[in-house]
C-alpha cells in the first residue's frame, strides 16, 4: 500500500524530505510513498488525526502541545532528522562579538510565519540574562519583507531562515550575528504519525526509516552543489548559488541528525523553551511524543 506523506510547508531546510525522493531512497528501501502538499501545518495535524494523512513531517512541538491538550492522544514522533535550529539572526552591520543582548534598542524583526523560531530565540535571551520584553521587536511581516527592509534600513537585524539568510550574506547586505544551530541539539523536525498507524503499517514505516537513514547518510556525504542541483525542481526559484551555499552552511551546523533515533537532550530543550515562553504550561513526556521504536530497529540493523 502507498504511505501517503503530508508536507508540513516548503521550506530548504527540509532539504532531507525532498531529498527521498529526489535519490529514490525511498523505492530503494522498498516504501512505497506518495508526497502530498498540505496547505498549512495544522491542516497537516487534522489530515493525520482523520486519516487523510499517513504521516506527516512538522515539528515536535506540535504534538508536544498536541500531547498538552489531549493526554490521549496517540500522535507521536519516530524518525528524527532536523535535530538543530535552522534559523539566523542577521544584522546590517558586521558585528563578530555579537551577544543576545546587543539587541536591545535595536529596530529588530523576529520570524511570524511559525511560533518555534521566536520561542527558542527567546529562551537564549532569557538564558543570556537579557528580557526578551526588553527588545524594540517588530513580529507581523515575512521573512521576505524583513530581507528587504534590512536592505532598506529600516531594520537593523532579523530572524530568517534559508535562504533569505544567505541571500544577504552573500550580497554583502547582512552579517551572520548568531546561527541558532550552534545552541546544540534541539528537536526540530520529526516524521509524525499515530501509533495506531505505526502498529498497522510497522513494516511500511520501518521502510521509511531506512530511507530516511540513507538519505541523511547521503546529504552529509554529497558536495552542496549536488545537492542543489538533485533538489532543483522542488525549489525552481533559489538561485543555484545561493542554493548550494546555504545548504553547505546548514551541513557545516550540523543541522541534521547522523541517524533516525531522536536525541532526548534536543527533546528536552525544546520542552524548557516553550515552558519558558509560555506556550507549554504543564510537562509532557518524551515517552508521550516519541516513539523510538523504529528508529532503534533500524539503527541496530545498520
């Protein structure tokens, strides 16, 4: 039977996801898998929750506060592969001893579109010391609309991902001031499904896995411009240079994971930083959100 998967957004640092398919990792392993468009994240939940949906790529704070809302739920994470924060702040002017509380005063724009990027970012401040009431933050526009007024000036640093980062990196209009990957491990994006699922379908999904792995193996074994030019299709738009630069720059963080077994630590940290910005009120497990399972059986057979 075919494993329909639901794409959470498009976005290149989900560059392992296309990559599946691109390689053809997944019929290699013997998965069937159809990739679906979803048009936002919580329709990608509600396709999942009613069966629309197999699985689903998003991140583990969803059904962190999936898991919040409902202690009954059965949607769970199994196969890790984004394991660090993908986002940037980037500033108009060169400052190498950047810290968090150089932001102050600042005409600074946090990222909108999804609440993890600003949750983290938040709980490095208040890590730093620093309140994060105490920035002058602009949160509405896009990342594309911040890009262009830090180009303009009217803003002097910006929370984006790639490849708006590396699109002002490399035009010389903005100056990297912290990659949030170098914080260390924080679970950010997981393939997701019910249990239900996982115990009607283990073999299927176990195939996944495997193709995940390889495919993972595969990205940090192939050149930047490779990558690029096998994943062209998906992003038709980034020029290939700044494709490929911002793809070497995410492999050289560390962005993603050497396996499928979710890390408990980048787990952890993800929880504290929406316990810490008010989104969690109350704990939830690891043994709740993630099921290892998988993964353990695949990385023993490797």
């Amino acid at each position: 039977m075919t494993v329909v998967l639901y794409e959470n957004f498009r976005a290149l640092f989900y560059a392992p996801f296309y990559a599946a398919h691109a390689i053809g990792a997944y019929a290699a392993e013997g998965a069937d898998v159809t990739l679906c468009s979803s048009p936002d994240p919580a329709s990608t939940a509600a396709a999942l929750r009613a069966g629309t949906a197999d699985v689903m790529w998003g991140g583990p704070l969803r059904v962190l506060l999936t898991h919040a809302a409902d202690p009954a739920s059965d949607l769970v994470c199994f196969c890790d592969v984004v394991q660090r924060d993908p986002f940037f702040v980037i500033g108009r002017t060169p400052k190498p001893d950047f810290r968090f509380a150089d932001l102050i005063g600042l005409r600074f724009a946090s990222v909108a579109e999804v609440p993890t990027p600003w949750l983290c970012l938040q709980d490095d401040l208040r890590r730093a010391g620093v309140d994060p009431a105490a920035l002058s933050r602009v949160s509405g526009p896009s990342m594309a609309e911040n890009a262009a007024a830090l180009r303009a000036g009217t803003l002097d640093a910006v929370q984006l991902f790639q490849p708006h980062a590396e699109d002002l990196l490399i035009s010389g209009a903005g100056h990297l001031w912290y990659a949030a990957a170098s914080r260390g491990l924080t679970a950010y994006t997981t393939l997701v499904a019910r249990r239900s699922v996982i115990a009607a379908r283990r073999g299927e999904l176990l195939a996944m896995v495997r193709a995940m792995r390889r495919t993972l193996r595969w990205i940090a074994a192939t050149d930047a411009a490779e990558i690029a030019h096998a994943l062209r299709d998906f992003f038709p738009d980034i020029p290939r240079d700044i494709f490929a630069a911002a793809i070497a720059r995410y492999v050289a963080l560390d962005l993603y994971a050497a396996d499928p077994l979710m890390q408990r630590p980048g787990f952890d940290r993800l929880k504290a930083t929406m316990r810490s910005g008010g989104a969690l009120s109350h704990d939830v497990t690891f043994e709740a959100c993630v099921d290892t399972s998988l993964a353990q059986q695949d990385v023993a057979s490797a």
